[in-house]
C-alpha cells in the first residue's frame, strides 16, 4: 500500500464515530499506532485529561512507551508534560542534552533504548486536553515532517471523540467522554492482567487477544474487557482467538 493510501486510510478510520461499535480507547489506540506506521518514530504514547487538569496514559504502542508515559506523570515531568502545560510542541533530542531538566528520566528513557522525544498537544477546539509523544531510538532524527503528521492526526482523533455520539456537544459532555476514556482504559488494563495471569502471556499479547476477539465478535474492546474482569467471559475463549496465546488454549464464549 502507498504511503497516500495509508495517509488516506488512517484519517478516515480516526474520523470514523458513527458506527455503534466506536470504542474512545480505541481510538487513541489507532491515533499511536498511525504516528508509528507513518512517521519515522519507534514508537507513541498518548496521555490525557481527566477534564479536571490531571493527565493520565491512555494509549501506547508498545510497552516501553506506556511505561515511560507512566513514569512521567510519577514524576511530574517531561516532555509530555511540559506539551499540556504551555500547549506547544516540545522536541527534546538529543535526550541527553536533557538531563540537567529531567535528572530521573532521562537514564529511564536511555534504558529503554530511545535516544530523543519529540511531543505534540492534543487540542480540543481551544483546550489542550492531553499530548502525543513520539519516541526514537536515534538521538538525531529529523522532527519536522513527524511533527506535522501527529498534530495533524491527533486534532482529526480529538475531533472525533466531540462529535461522538452528537455533534451538538457542551464543555460538560466533554468532561464526561474525556473521563469514560478513562475509566474504559482502567477496565482494558485490568483485563490485560487477568489474560496476561491465565495465559502466561505478555500484556502486550493479552492485549492483542482482547482486540481480536473484539474484531472477531464485532463488538468493542472495552465491552469485552469489562466481561473478563466480571468473569462472564472466561479467559480461555479470549485467548482461543489470538493468534500469539498459547495454542492449547480454545473456547468459544460469549458475551
């Protein structure tokens, strides 16, 4: 596929909200996995409010991302942070130059083997309600084009989470969705644990069972996740879907 076809592609399913199966978490899931696919970074993390100023990890597209987006809201630090704060990008390469700013997470980014971070706002009408990180392995890489293309799809994802499931949305409804994107995360996690525990599987597979037992049944991650934590869909029939569970494992529940 050309790379107009995936650009192509990616804004209309970023913009797609109509359909009854329109899951928020993942949204922002497809918003990173498109900054890794067409840019030059390794890998993206989203953060975003809770609609009361806090910033919490929302999506990742690999492990090491999602833990250093974790260790920057312990910390209370980053690039990430610094991008919600002042509404502006935030390029910190190489990420050593940054050490003096950030002393505790910079040798946490080095260990995990990314050498800069560049950041964009995630902008809602006129509020900055979160930030897209993109992390590289080389200390140099060329920013400007990355830069761009995130910000780009990330307005395209922040604008389909308003017009979800009605145009006509007040600052109170976003509240609401910005908090349900929360608490819908919390539950897909919590899933991740127990299919993570059962399968002995990585949480990065057990979140890739979860999403195509989702795809399979053509229902939404999150509703899925929420009947493996209330243990009305044994994990066993989530896992008998993925291709990187355990073969052994088969079922075939419902919801």
């Amino acid at each position: 596929m050309g790379r107009d076809r995936q650009l192509s592609d990616a804004f209309v399913g970023l913009a797609d909200t109509l359909g009854e199966d329109f899951d928020m978490v993942d949204l922002f899931e497809r918003l990173a996995a498109h900054c890794v696919a067409l840019s030059s970074a390794d890998a993206a993390g989203v953060m975003m409010s809770d609609g009361r100023g806090r910033l919490r990890a929302i999506a990742a597209s690999q492990q090491r991302a999602a833990f250093l987006e974790l260790f920057q809201l312990q910390l209370g630090e980053g690039p990430c942070v610094e991008c919600y704060r002042s509404g502006e990008s935030v390029i910190a390469l190489p990420i050593e130059a940054h050490e003096e700013q950030w002393p505790e997470l910079v040798p946490a980014v080095l260990e995990a083997g990314f050498g800069a971070i560049a950041t964009v706002p995630l902008r809602l009408r006129d509020s900055v309600i979160g930030a897209v990180n993109l992390f590289y392995a080389r200390p140099d890489p060329s920013t400007d084009e990355d830069l761009h293309l995130a910000q780009a799809l990330s307005d395209v994802a922040a604008l389909s989470m308003l017009r979800w499931p009605s145009p006509q949305t007040g600052p109170e409804d976003i509240i609401a969705r910005l908090q349900a994107a929360i608490t819908n995360k919390v539950a897909i996690e919590q899933a991740k644990g127990v299919l993570a525990q059962f399968g002995g599987i990585e949480i990065a597979q057990a979140g890739e069972a979860l999403r195509e037992y989702a795809r399979a049944r053509r229902t939404r991650v999150t509703d899925v996740a929420r009947a493996v934590v209330r243990r009305t869909l044994p994990p066993e029939s989530v896992l008998g879907y993925s291709a990187a569970a355990p073969r052994h494992v088969t079922g075939d529940g419902e919801l």
